[in-house]
C-alpha cells in the first residue's frame, strides 16, 4: 500500500514531544522537478551520516548520493545557527512522488524522528529564541501573501520590525518599573518616591504617545486582511456588471430581472499590490418578498462594514446615495450605463463620481484608479512596522489601557506600579517573552507542514 509523504501510519506520537526529530516535506505537495525534505532535532546528524555518510561543511550546499534513492543536494545547518536552532538539514531531491516517499522512509528509519505537525518548524524556532510570535506571523503572511505590497509587509514583519518596536517599548516599561519599585522601597522617604515616581511618568508619557499612534494606523490591518468595497444601488443599475467588468470575467448572473442578485458575492483583486475584495450585493428598493428582503439586510450589512461603498445608479434615472444609510463608510457615486444615452454629456456627472459604462468599459481606468487610490490610502506613509493582526490591536489596547491609569496621579503607588507590571504582561504576550501556550496553537496552525 502506497502511503502519502505526508502521513505516515506508524508515527503518531505528539507535536508536544519536543525531543523528536521531525521531518516534512517543505515544498509543494505533487509533482516537481525537485521536492525539498527538511529536518530538525537531536537525531538530524545521524539522519544524514546513514543517508549520505560524511556530512558537507556546515551551510554549504554539497551534491550527494543519498542513500540508493537519488542524487541531490543537502545542506547542513547545526544548532544553533539554524531556522529552528537545533541541528537542521535539507535534503533537495528530484521531485517525483516515489523518490519523496522514499526519503522519507529513510529518514523515518532512524530512532527518534516522526512526521513534522502543522507548524512545528516555526513552533521550534519561537521556543528557542530564533524567532519570537511577531516574527513568526510575519513569515505566516509571508508565505501566504498574494500581492506585492503584502509581501514587502510581511518580510519586513518578518526580519523583526515589529519585534524592534515592541522591545524597545519593554525596554521603557522596565526602566518606569524599576523607578517605582525604587520609589516603594523608600516609601518612608517621601520626597525619594516622589521623584522616583516623576521620573517614571516622564518615561511613560512618551511611551503612551507612541502606542496611541501605533493604534491609530489601520494601514497594516487592511493591507493584510483586504480593502473591503461593497457595490451597493438599486436593482437593474448594473451592479453585476461592474463586478464581472472588475473581474474581467463573469462571476455574478446578470439579468434584466429585478432582485436577480439574493446574497453577496465576493471577488479579489490586486489593485496597485493591494488586495482589495469587492462585493456585489442585492439592489435596495422598498419592497421584494422575504427572499429579497433578506438579500437586501445583508447588503446592508456587507456595506456598513466596508471600508468603501460604490454607490451604482443607472445613467437614464440617476439616483443619490442614502446619506447615512451606510454608516461613516466613504461612498462613491458611480453612473453606470452611459453607452446607453443618446449624448454623452446628458449625463450630470455626480461631485466625486464616475460616470462608467460596463457594456463598453468607458470610464473604467479612472474607476479602478479611484480604487487603487482609496486602497493604497495611508500605506506610502504608513509607519514602518504597521498592526497587522487582530491579537495585536488587542494586546495593544491593553497596554494603553494600563499606562493610562498609570498616569492617573491620584492612583496609590502600588497600583499605579501594578499598571505598569500590567502593560508589560500585555507587551510580553505579544513578542512571546512569557507563558503564551493558550495563543501558540492559533498561530501555528496557519502554517504548512514544513514551514
């Protein structure tokens, strides 16, 4: 029976034995030219000194006859100057699907090794200190970014950006820490706790400042997750058509029927490196049965929580935006079916509009430049390590939180110091410098086998 090098039936053993050395394919699954195996662990040098005997000089590439499998080239990394900090090789063979279950045999062979888990490549080097957690999320949205200015992001993540910032911020916190725990220890001493207190907050001030603007850039969020548009309007003005228009293929039914489009459809666009998600949802009009009716409530929905609204109207019976209807998410009007008018300046184009027609794709270019613009809003000045995660924001408002009530000079000593041992406890969640087993899993679990 064949078995996948992926899976291998006879090594189970957990992801939480640390002391395996483990194995995975780290390249594309299928058939390629060449296919990539990586180890780590204890057992790595004895893993290469049964498949190819001696072993190459350290982090030179050396082509070996490995085994009486193939001939490929194998790099030798020992700990700790390695991706995971422990001994680590890589095997690069030719990649067809019997020589990859082979080697993996092979390596499988040797005491000590099973399959990698999802992630444990990544997982080990966080645990020895290679990477910490915002390193490793920036490798994850490195190997899963889709665009260009995703990719600058992500490498900038991760080679540390973030882990920069968010060090030298700690580093701040523990010299206002070690001020007011000076200050507790002479507390008999009014006039030295006070100054030592004073000093503290002439520290945290800035600090403050520095985490409020931090939290006050959304460039890095959107970037990662997406610039959302919904295309909203009423029925029959063409909406389904500047989607399939934007898609440069069909995607939405288009019809002359009203009330064609029920639920949201979404594309994905790169617009100028940025990725941008276009919904087309259902016309908004009075009425419509149940059916309708639920179409249109999540339409609203989807553009409430967008961060831009196309407004479509037909150029025949051009129709306004519903002011406020939307939230405080940015609208533009779009005038679609122009092609259709006798006189192409009997159409009153809108303040801020576009006046477009998907049959013909006049006004397109300025339609998709107006997107790329509203997307890339902020990135070309954005800072140089932006949030880019949820768990960020998070732990961020935390620790703002804290140094705001540590401000506060009415607060007792002690409190106002048990603040500052709470914005660091939030700080040190992010870069991993305490106890997060409880976010590991989530994190880890974005990644390939081999990574």
């Amino acid at each position: 029976m064949n078995h996948s090098p992926l899976h291998h039936e006879s090594r189970t053993e957990p992801a939480s034995r640390a002391g395996d050395t483990i194995i995975a394919l780290a390249s594309g699954a299928g058939v390629a030219a060449v296919a990539v195996v990586r180890i780590s662990g204890p057992s790595t040098r004895a893993v290469l000194e049964n498949l190819i005997g001696t072993l190459p000089v350290p982090r030179e590439g050396a082509v070996r006859k490995i085994g009486d499998i193939d001939r490929g080239l194998v790099l030798w990394f020992p700990g700790p100057a390695s991706f995971t900090g422990e001994d680590m090789a890589e095997l690069q063979v030719h990649g067809g699907r019997a020589v990859v279950q082979a080697v993996v045999e092979a390596v499988l062979a040797v005491r000590g090794t099973r399959l990698a888990e999802p992630g444990e490549f990544a997982r080990r080097a966080s645990r020895t200190g290679s990477l910490i957690l915002t390193e490793v999320e920036g490798l994850a949205d490195l190997v899963s970014a889709e665009t260009e200015a995703q990719r600058v992001q992500a490498l900038a993540q991760a080679e540390g950006g973030l882990r920069r910032l968010y060090e030298g911020w700690r580093g701040e916190l523990l010299k206002a820490q070690s001020l007011m725990e000076a200050g507790l220890d002479f507390s008999d001493e009014a006039d030295v706790a006070a100054d030592a207190a004073r000093q503290a907050a002439d520290v945290v001030a800035p600090l403050l400042g520095s985490v409020e603007t931090h939290l006050a850039d959304r460039s890095g969020e959107r970037l990662r997750d997406g610039f959302r548009v919904a295309i909203a309007g009423p029925p029959n003005a063409g909406k389904s058509s500047i989607l399939n228009a934007l898609a440069k293929r069909d995607v939405a039914i288009v019809s002359e029927e009203a009330g064609t489009t029920r639920d949201v459809i979404e594309v994905h666009l790169d617009v100028g490196g940025v990725p941008v998600i276009v919904a087309d949802t259902a016309g908004l009009r009075e009425g419509g049965g149940r059916v309708e009716a639920e179409g249109m409530r999540r339409a609203v929905l989807r553009a409430q929580s967008a961060d831009l609204v196309l407004w479509i109207s037909d150029a025949a019976d051009p129709m306004p935006a519903p002011l406020g209807r939307f939230g405080d998410v940015p609208i533009v009007s779009v005038t679609n079916k122009a092609d259709l008018l006798p006189q192409r300046g009997a159409v009153p184009e809108p303040p801020s509009g576009i006046v477009v027609s998907a049959k013909t794709g006049e006004g397109f270019e300025r339609l998709v430049a107006e997107l790329g613009r509203r997307a890339g809003a902020g990135i070309e000045e954005r800072a140089a390590s932006p949030i880019t995660r949820t768990r960020h924001r998070v732990e961020l408002v935390s620790v703002r939180d804290a140094l705001k009530r540590f401000v506060n000079p009415d607060l007792d000593a002690e409190l106002r110091a048990e603040e500052l041992r709470s914005a660091a406890h939030h700080l040190g969640r992010l870069t991993g410098r305490i106890d997060v087993e409880d976010i590991l899993g989530a994190i880890f679990s974005e990644f390939c086998i081999g990574k």
